[in-house]
C-alpha cells in the first residue's frame, strides 16, 4: 500500500513544481493575450468583452504592412551579417588548441554577464555626434563636422547584430565541434581542397547549427524594440516598437496582443522547419 502511494506520490512531487510554473507564467498568460486579441476595443484604454476580428484586420492594411516589411528586412540583414562573421569565428574556435578554446568560449560568452541595454547604451554613447570616435576623427582631421551615426538604420543593424552575434555562434560551434574528423581525412585523401571540403564536407554537415543560429537571431530581432529605440531613435517603426507602443502609448490592447500571436506563430513555424533539418540539441 505504501509503495502504491510513493508511486503516485513521487511523479507528482517530481514534475508537480514544474508544471505548475508553466502553467502559471505561461499558458495562462499566452490564453490571457491570445483572448484579449480577439476582443473589442474601448475608449478609455481597455477592453469590452465583446468578440472582434478588428486587430487581425487591421495588420493586413498597408501602413502596418510596410512595419513587417521593414522589420522582416532589418532581421534578415541581421541573421545574414551574423552567420557571415560568426560562421568563420565559430570555425576558428573548433579548431583552436585544447588549452585556447576555453578562454575563446569564455570571451564570446563574456557579453551575456552584462545586461544587454547597458552594453547598447554604450554604442549609443561611442555613436552620437560628440562621442568617442565623431571626436578622434575630428581631431585626426579626416572629417570636420560629426557624422551622423547614430539613430540611423544602419546603426539599429549595428546594435542588433552586436547583440545577437553570440546566438550565432554557439550553435554554430557545436556543430563543428561534432564533426567528425575522420570525413575530412577521407575527403582530403580523395584530392579534395580545402574549398571543396569547406563546401562539399564541412558545409552541409554543419547546417543544423548554421539553422539554429539563424532561428535564434532572427526571431529575437524581431521583438528587441529597445536596440532600435536607442540606436534609431525610433524613427523607424519594427514589429518590436509597434507591440510596445500598442500597450503602453496607444492603449490599444487587442491589436498589441494580435501582434504578439504574430511572432508567436512565426516563432512556432519556423521551430517546425529547424525539426525537419537538425536536432534541439543543436539549439543553446
């Protein structure tokens, strides 16, 4: 009877806090955004119990149409930018010695120690016109008036690929590091270059890790409305400056919920497709 009890008692007490902290801070709070998205808004900034399609209606007209398109733009720019300096980065930490891989990891790792508004803010301090470097370009002489890099597009593309470089590279390395070194022997004894073991060998064998470094800069380079606010000014609207703004400016509670059940599907989607091409393993 008492091992009956413990059977039952044991799963329960080993999953029971778990389940419960899932429950309770997240399908709770998704059912909660997924229900105000299909409510109506009211003119005192809440909601009325009363079922609308509105928020879903109005993303399709060309105003917020424009947002995705530019955010889509800006987080392609970032994935692809990242993938470039991160793949070869990733390639050269896997192949370091024993003894240098670790402070490398340790140095790519070394940024998630700091909160990543104040590391931005200190781009946004080395950017503005009287800044560290407007300064010693003037006092070199190459330039005599300050250039304007900040709240620009490319510096939003700056701060987003500074800040998401390290969720491309460890996946990346994992995969690399998983390769097995006995396929380049082979493909080098059959003549292959370097180029052709790159491309032919290393390449596809590592493309779970290149696609779950894409998957995760570009989902959260769709939501971190911060970088473009500090580092743009926010005279660009992305898909993360238009959720904020619907909750806390325009009160408009529906429509920054339906936004949210956006990236939550796009989020979702692309999940789906990373499970059709490489293992959760992969993902850090």
């Amino acid at each position: 009877m008492i091992n009956k009890i413990k059977n039952k008692v044991t799963p329960v007490v080993m999953i029971g806090p778990a389940t419960f902290w899932l429950i309770l801070f997240l399908l709770i709070p998704l059912f909660l955004v997924i229900g105000i998205s299909f409510l109506q808004r009211n003119g005192y900034g809440g909601v009325d119990m009363v079922f609308s399609l509105q928020a879903y209606f109005d993303m399709l007209t060309p105003e917020y149409l424009k947002i995705f398109i530019a955010s889509f733009r800006l987080s392609v720019a970032t994935t692809v930018i990242c993938l470039l300096i991160g793949y070869p980065f990733a390639y050269v930490i896997a192949h370091s010695s024993e003894k240098a891989k670790p402070f490398l990891v340790l140095l790519l790792m070394l940024p998630f120690w700091i909160n990543s508004m104040i590391r931005i803010y200190g781009w946004n301090t080395l950017l503005r016109s009287s800044g560290i470097i407007n300064n010693v370009l003037i006092s070199l002489g190459v330039v005599d008036v300050p250039l304007e890099m900040l709240y620009t597009d490319g510096a939003v593309l700056l701060g987003m690929v500074y800040d998401l470089l390290p969720f491309t590279v460890l996946p990346i390395y994992t995969s690399i590091e998983k390769l097995d070194p006995t396929l380049l022997e082979a493909a080098s004894d059959l003549g292959a270059t370097k180029l052709h073991r790159l491309v032919r060998v290393v390449l596809p064998l590592t493309m779970p890790g290149i696609f779950a470094g894409s998957i995760q800069t570009f989902i959260p380079s769709l939501g971190l409305f911060y970088i473009s606010d500090m580092m743009g000014g926010a005279k660009t609207m992305y898909v993360g400056n238009l959720i904020k703004n619907q909750f806390m400016s325009a009160r408009n509670w529906p429509m920054g919920a339906a936004l949210a059940i956006l990236l939550i599907v796009i989020t979702l989607v692309l999940m789906r497709l990373y499970t059709k091409v490489g293992s959760l393993d992969d993902m850090v």
